[in-house]
C-alpha cells in the first residue's frame, strides 16, 4: 500500500488543529504537513513537518503538494460565517477559489482523497428546521452559506466528471477546548464554557431560545477520518453529509453548565450573528451518513460539558 502523505489545509484553525494531532498519531508525524496563511506555532510547529500556504495561491498549492509528494488532503482552510458576513468578498475568494485550486491539483496531480467540509449554512430559512433532511431546499443566506452551497455542487462535479475522489460532511457547530473558534455564528457555544470557568458571567450573542446542531470535536475528528477511510463504494452522498450529534438551545447548555457552576450567571445580547443562526436548522437528519459508512456519535450535551470544563478548568 502506498504510503499516506498527508497535507491538511487551515491547521491552525479549530478543526485543523487538533485534526493534525490525530493524522499524525495515525499515520506517523512525518507524514502529516500542516499549512496556514498564519505563522504555524506550539504543538502543531513542534510535532512534524509545517509550513505556511495560502490557499487562493494556485502556483504555491501545487508546488508545496510537489515538494512534499502529498496524496491526501484534509482542506480546512476557510472563512467562515460571521467573519463572512463582515468580509463577503474575502469569503468568497477563500472558499471558492482555495477549494477550485486543491480540486485541480488532485486531478492534475492525481491525487487520492480530498475532505473538503461543508456546513449546517448550507440550508436557510425555507429548509425543513427540525430533522432537516439530507435531500432538502438549500436556499442559504449568508455568503459563507452561498460558498458553501456553490462547494457542494462543484466538489460533486468533479467527482462525477473529473474522476477526483472528494468526499465532505455539514459540520454542526463544533465545541472544543484546544484552539478557539474561528468567527463562526456558534461559537458562543464554545466562548460560554471559556467564560463559565475563567469569569463566572457570559454575555451571550443569540437568544436564549435559539436552538442549533452542535458536535463535541472528538466526534467531529471520528467522522471526518472514519469518512476519509470509508468505503468508496458505499459512498452515494460523498460531498455533502448531514451530520448529526447535540441539538440544544443557548438556555439549554447555561442550564447543564449550572450543573457544575452553580452561580453561573448569563445574559442574553443577541447580536448580527442572530439572523444567521435564525436561518439555520434546529435538528440535523444523518440517517444517509449512519447507512452509508456507519457514522454515530458517542458525545451527548452532559458528557460534552462535564468534559470541557474538566480540560478548561484543569488548564487554571
Ligand atoms: P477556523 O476559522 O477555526 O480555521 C480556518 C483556518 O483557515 C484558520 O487557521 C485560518 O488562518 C486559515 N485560513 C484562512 N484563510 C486562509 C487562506 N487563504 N489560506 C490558508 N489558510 C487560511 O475554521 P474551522 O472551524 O477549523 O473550520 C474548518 C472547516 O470546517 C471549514 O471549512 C469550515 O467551514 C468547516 N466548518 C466548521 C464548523 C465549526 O463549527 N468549526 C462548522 C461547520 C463547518
Ligand atoms: N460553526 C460554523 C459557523 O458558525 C458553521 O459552519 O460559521
């Protein structure tokens, strides 16, 4: 079997980051390269190869994927929704044409697997909002939304007329505790737990009652992997997975972290970051992702809090 000589794009960022450390316990450091338009730092720098990349550069993408003979790509490189919303023509450019450029260097080069992720923005308010459906109306409103859409589709072109194996899921919003949020719509689900233990308040940016699907990383690392390794075969709705773990509402989550902080106090401001989340689903249908290569999360709400407190508050 060929050696795996994997290139994951945007490393520095929330998925990226701890993505890395994964790919690299699994397939030996050396052969994990992690890029970023950013500087590359800490653990990342320290475990194996790094170097910085600017997606939107074509010439700079093929020739990194040359120098370090890469056959796998995890592009977390992207903008995402709130800063999209603020910065729509970066957006665009970040995440239609960084992704164009890693789709034709895997077919110029021919490469193996690509992971390109897709997101919850994809639907908008027309969409189904409870058990949104895998085959729905995407009619999204946010330009991070749009791009995302627009990489769906062209992620599933060249599939079918290029021959590149890409394969993608709709991340929910993703809860972690190793690298921040990168200026998305859910990030308040991850800045409450920061604030929880650090503070003691938390001014939240949505209402109390704003419901949106959520992902503890560790199953968020399980099912990008699991789905880079699945079966091609088996694969039908390979660019685009619903993908499905915690569904909670904002009071929800302030409720199940009083569990641990009693006094935890929480008022709600919501912000421009509202209308997006109002746009999005409340519940996610991933029965295709749970047929098609096996997928099904272990995190629930309670295990995912007392687990992210337990890391921030031993952290001081
Ligand atoms: P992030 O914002 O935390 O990280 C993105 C990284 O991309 C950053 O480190 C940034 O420096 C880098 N970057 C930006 N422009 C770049 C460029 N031109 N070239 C190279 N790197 C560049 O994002 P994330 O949360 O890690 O998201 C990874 C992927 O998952 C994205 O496609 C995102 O849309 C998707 N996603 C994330 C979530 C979530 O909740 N985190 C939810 C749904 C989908
Ligand atoms: N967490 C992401 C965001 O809020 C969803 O794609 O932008």
């Amino acid at each position: 079997m060929t050696q795996k000589k994997v290139l994951v794009t945007g490393a520095m960022g929330q998925i990226g980051s701890e993505l890395t450390g994964e790919l690299r316990r699994r397939y030996g450091s050396e052969n994990v390269i992690a890029t970023d338009i950013r500087k590359l730092e800490g653990k990342l720098a320290e475990s194996g190869p790094c170097d910085i990349l600017d997606v939107t550069d074509r010439a700079a993408v093929f020739a990194l994927i040359h120098k370090y003979g890469v056959n796998t790509i995890y592009h977390m490189a992207a903008i995402l929704s709130a800063t999209g919303e603020k910065h729509p023509s970066l957006c665009w450019n970040v995440n239609m044409n960084g992704s164009i450029n890693i789709m034709d260097a895997a077919v110029e080069l021919d490469l193996g697997t690509v992971i390109i992720p897709s997101s919850i923005a994809v639907f908008g308010p027309e969409t189904p909002r409870f058990d949104t459906p895998q085959e729905t109306i995407l009619k999204p409103k946010s330009m991070y939304g749009v791009t995302k859409v627009c990489g769906e589709l062209l992620s599933n072109y060249y599939v079918k007329n290029l021959g590149v194996d890409i394969r993608g899921v709709r991340y929910p919003g993703i809860i972690s505790s190793e690298t921040p949020p990168g200026g998305g719509t859910t990030d308040y689900a991850v800045d409450i737990f920061y604030k929880a233990v650090e503070e003691g308040r938390y001014t939240c940016f949505v209402k109390e009652d704003t419901m949106l699907p959520m992902m503890y990383m560790p199953d968020c690392i399980k099912a990008t992997i699991d789905l880079a390794e699945a079966d091609k075969e088996k694969l039908i709705h390979c660019c685009e997975y619903n993908l499905s773990a915690l569904s909670f509402t904002a009071g929800d989550l302030t409720a199940e972290i009083r569990k641990h902080i009693p006094d935890f106090e929480v008022t709600y401001e919501p912000d421009f970051r509202q209308a997006i989340a109002d746009t999005w689903p409340a519940s996610i249908d991933d029965s295709a992702a749970r047929e098609e290569w096996g997928w099904k999360p272990d995190w629930d709400l309670e295990n995912t809090t007392r687990d992210m407190l337990d890391k921030l508050q031993a952290r001081g």
